[in-house]
C-alpha cells in the first residue's frame, strides 16, 4: 500500500510515520496493493485531528479522528475503519469483489441485506456558484445541497464540515 503522511500545521516526527506504517500494516490484507493510503495531521491546540483515506480501485474509506495525541487519533482511525469493513463485509465485499483484491478473514458481523431508501426527492438545479449554493444551503438548515455549478458546468455539492467550514465536491470520471 502506498502512503502520503501529509501535516498542516506541523511536520509529522519518523515516529509518527513508523507507527503509521505499523497500523496499516492491519488493514494491508483488506485492500489490494495498487490501494492508496493518505495520512493528514492537523494540529489545533488542544486537539491533533487525523485524517486518513484509503483509495482502492474506485473505493473509498476514510475516518478522521481527534486526540490529544496523534497516534491516539491514527489508532481511532484505523479501529473506525476496521469496523466498517466488519460491519460491511458483506455489501464491501459483493461491491469489490470483480474489482478490488479483497480478503476477508475476521471473524462475521450480522449485517442487513439491503439499504432502505425512506425518501426519494427530486431537485432542480439551476447554475449557481459555489457561494450562492452554501447560502441556500444555510437558508434550508441542510447539511449539504447539490447544485449546478456555474464555473465548471458540473453538477456539485457544498457540505458543511465538522471544523464549522465548508466542502466542494465535484465529480472527475476515471
């Protein structure tokens, strides 16, 4: 698995990386080894927050964690991530079966066969930019709104983050 160990706001110690290394060293046998593992540390007193995303083959897996410690964060993490796939091992594993070099040798959770889609709702969108978007978003007290986005032709959506920020998502075809 290739890793990035990336800091905002401080440099990660060889500490830090070895432990990082040791821990997804876990999680290596679930992905296959073209799987890409991206480490952010961010550190805002008093918290270190973790972010880690796992590509593999068109899947994503990410958990972000806050400690005190960073390694504490990364530990939570990677124990977030471990009980995803245990608790999805059955939906992950039908999705990345054709795709992805997926193993599976933990031991099983109950887990439902289908998803219950409850509400279904159909939007208009109409080209706005990302700033007018996170304004309408506001004025609904969603959590997120999809939208046209005006600069790149594409349809989007802003999201409001943990941090109280917010998030642009757009789509790339591989």
């Amino acid at each position: 698995m290739k890793t990035t160990i990336i800091g905002r706001k401080c440099t990660p110690k060889d500490s830090f990386k070895l432990h990082a290394e040791k821990k997804l060293a876990k999680i290596e046998k679930f992905f296959s080894d073209e799987a890409e593992a991206k480490i952010t540390v961010t550190v805002e007193k008093p918290e270190q927050i973790v972010e880690l995303t796992i590509k593999s083959k068109g899947m994503f897996f990410r958990a972000e964690e806050s400690a005190k410690d960073m390694n504490d964060a990364l530990d939570e993490c990677i124990d977030f991530i471990i009980r995803k796939i245990r608790k999805n091992k059955t939906k992950v594993s039908k999705k990345l079966r054709d795709d992805v070099d997926f193993t599976w040798d933990g031991e099983e959770e109950e887990t439902e066969d289908e998803f219950d889609i409850i509400r279904s709702k159909t939007v208009f969108l109409k080209p706005e930019m990302p700033e007018e978007a996170i304004l309408q978003m506001e004025m609904l007290g969603h959590q997120f709104y999809i939208f046209m986005n005006g600069e790149s032709e594409k349809v989007s959506v802003v999201y409001k983050r943990k941090d109280g920020g917010y998030g642009l998502i757009e789509p790339e075809v591989e």
